[in-house]
C-alpha cells in the first residue's frame, strides 16, 4: 500500500477487509498467527481487534506480519539499518532472543532498543549485518518466508494491478501509447519507482552477494539495468533530459 498508516490503522482496515469475507477471517488469520509467532490464539485475536496490542516481542512480530501483509507502518519509517536487521531477524523468528543476546553480547532491552532505532555501537551494528547476511546467504530468511507465505496468503493486502499486460518487449512502446491515458501511466510509473527504489537500494548493498545481483542482471535481461539507468536519469530534470538526448539520441 502507498500510504504510511499507524499499526492502529492497519488493524482497522486489516479486520475491515477480513470482515467482508473477501480475505478469510480474523479467526483464520489469528490460527495462522498463533502458530508463527508462536502465541495463543486468544492473544492473536486481541491482538487483531485493535484493542490491546503487545510489547517487545510480540509487538515487532506484529509489525512484521503486518508488513509482510503488505502494510507501510508509519512507526518503521526512517528506521537506520541495524533496527531493520533486527526487526527481520526478531519477526520472523530467525533466531532467538536467547541466541541474538549471545552473538552480540548484549542484553534482552538492549536488542529492544536497537529493534526501535535508538542507536548502536558501530561494531554491535556491523555484527548484526553481518548475522543478517549470513541468513540470507544460508536460506534462513527465504525459508521463513515461504512459511509466512503460504501461512498467510489468503489475507495478503492485493498490490495494485497496473494495465500493461505481459506483451512482447518489441511492443510494449507502441502498446503503452496506443492503450494508455498519460494520466493512467505516470500514476504507474510513479508507483513502480516507488516501489523499486527501496528494492534497488537493499540489493545494491551487502545484504545481496554478487551472484544475486548477477541472477538480477540475468533475469532484466542484456543491458536491462544499465538501460533503465539511463531513462532515469533523462527523468531527472528537463536539462538532464536534454543533455541525455543530445550525448546519446531520444533513445
């Protein structure tokens, strides 16, 4: 979803939909939720309600489902990198606090405090990253979220759906022109930078190993990166467009 909302708000509007009988129901979702995190039920569907929410724990693991749901929670905006290595090894349950309090030599409110963006030594954050990279690489966070996934996919929040269809690439200039308003497509493509900027930005990083960057490469096709960057950059502004134009051709 495209706005920032409260976990209150994404609650509300969660129960809404569940309630309406498009997406299961709350009873579902809380079973489902119980077993993940794990929890009682009775606790889930208090949860869910809006009206009591948890702490520590069980709070992040919340935030975490809401996420993964496809909530932006306005609390996890901004948040520096070592609180989201936390949050994503804390949600989903990657290790436990036991283990996170013995690798970095640290105590259980100080893993709290680094999960909600207070800041950190620069080597307790290194070693985090580190331990993040390692789940990545080893399948630990792909494995659980394949779990989330098929726990989950009945109340997933349904992305936007965008009008142009899978078409040959050697048509998809002429069927953007020829079908779409320019109003329908700048609203898409503002959506899909959106959307790709925070991707791009954690695959470029340390998070990815090269090999993954390569499938990426790989699966965008010859020259695919490289082409995008360059219509990016005429976007940029009217006078980066012109220069573009005049080093490279309209392209």
């Amino acid at each position: 979803m495209s706005k920032l909302k409260t976990i209150e708000e994404c609650l509300a509007d969660l129960s809404s939909r569940l309630e309406s009988g498009r997406d299961g129901d709350r009873t579902k979702l809380g079973h489902a939720l119980a077993e993940l995190f794990p929890a009682t039920y009775d606790a889930t569907y208090r949860w869910l309600s809006g009206k009591h929410l948890p702490v520590g724990v069980n709070l992040i693991r919340l935030q975490t489902a809401l996420g993964f749901l496809g909530y932006e929670l306005q609390e996890e905006e901004n948040l520096p990198q070592s609180a989201r290595d936390m949050r994503t090894i804390i949600g989903f349950g990657l290790l436990s606090m036991t283990e996170i309090s013995g690798k970095l030599g640290i105590n259980r409110d100080s893993i709290l405090r680094i999960a909600k963006g207070y800041a950190t030594k620069p080597r307790t954050a290194k070693h985090l990253h580190d331990i993040m990279i390692d789940q990545r690489r080893l399948g630990g966070l792909a494995q659980a979220q394949t779990v989330w996934r098929k726990a989950l996919h009945f109340a997933k929040v349904k992305p936007p759906v965008f009008p142009v269809r899978r078409i040959k690439e050697h048509s998809l200039q002429a069927e953007i022109t020829i079908s779409m308003d320019r109003e329908m497509l700048l609203d898409c493509l503002a959506g899909m930078i959106k959307t790709m900027l925070p991707l791009a930005t954690l695959a470029a990083s340390d998070s990815f190993t090269s090999e993954e960057r390569e499938t990426l490469r790989k699966l965008v096709g010859k020259e695919g990166v490289f082409n995008l960057k360059n219509q990016l950059v005429r976007l940029c502004g009217e006078r980066a467009r012109e220069v573009a134009n005049q080093d490279g051709g309209s392209q």
